[in-house]
C-alpha cells in the first residue's frame, strides 16, 4: 500500500461510503486546483463549469486538481478544500461573482445570489459546507 502524494492512503482503497464524497465529470472549461464548481446540464449530460455568484451558477462542490475543456476531473461535495491560499483561520466564505473563488465579503445586487460555502481551517484550506443560496432581486 502506498500513499497518494498528499500523504494519505488514496481513495480508491477504501470501501464506498468512507471518505468524501466524489463524483467524476467532463469540465465544460478550464478548472484549475481549488476552484468551486457548479454542475450542470448540456444536452442531457452532467458537466461541470467554475461556480459564480450568479443565478443557476452556485458551488456544488470543488476540485483538487486542474482540468481541461474536455476532459474529466473528480468533483467533490464534501471534505475540505486544500488548494486554496490566503485565508483567514475561522473566516466565513461566501461565494464571489468572480467565477471558481470565494470572498470574505457577501456579494451584493441585482440578480446576484449569496451562498456561504464555508470556514477557513487554515490559510490554504476551507471546510466545504455549503448553504442554499439566497437570490438578490434589488
């Protein structure tokens, strides 16, 4: 047995339903490490694009890794999200309108929605909780 080169045993080791969860899917753009992302329907198959503070755009989840347009990366719903950097221990996060991030700051106006994604455990890290997102109409 051998570890992954985050240090821990991989997934692929364990039976289903320990550890997050995790589903693959094509990337309908380019994702890099860390990005929040949003799935969606094109065509009939689920497909997954970089989360925004947008209407029908919110976090479904994060990758770990980089993807291509094209080609398929693991999306993940729950755990922590440790690709990130420059974070405030113990900060709630809520959803940016830049896509694939997050802000400190609730994101404001017409047509915008609010979804808090988490808290910083660390500088790099953010434990995934998303809530439900809230649409701002005004």
């Amino acid at each position: 047995v051998a570890l992954d080169t985050t240090g821990k045993l991989h997934l692929s080791l364990f039976p289903a339903g320990i550890g997050p969860q995790i589903v693959t899917l094509q990337a309908a753009e380019a994702l890099n490490a860390g990005d929040f992302v949003n799935i969606f329907n094109a065509g009939g198959v689920a497909k997954v694009r970089k989360a925004e503070a947008a209407i029908g755009k919110e976090a479904h989840g994060f990758v770990l890794d980089g993807a291509t347009a094209g080609s398929t990366v693991d999306v993940y719903f729950s755990d922590e999200n440790t690709m990130l950097a420059g974070l405030t221990p113990g900060a709630v996060y809520f959803l940016s309108t830049t896509p694939g991030q997050i802000t400190t700051t609730r994101p404001t106006g017409a047509n915008v929605i609010v979804q808090r994604v988490g808290v910083a455990s660390s500088t790099n890290s953010l434990f995934f909780q998303p809530s439900q997102p809230i649409i701002l109409i005004d």
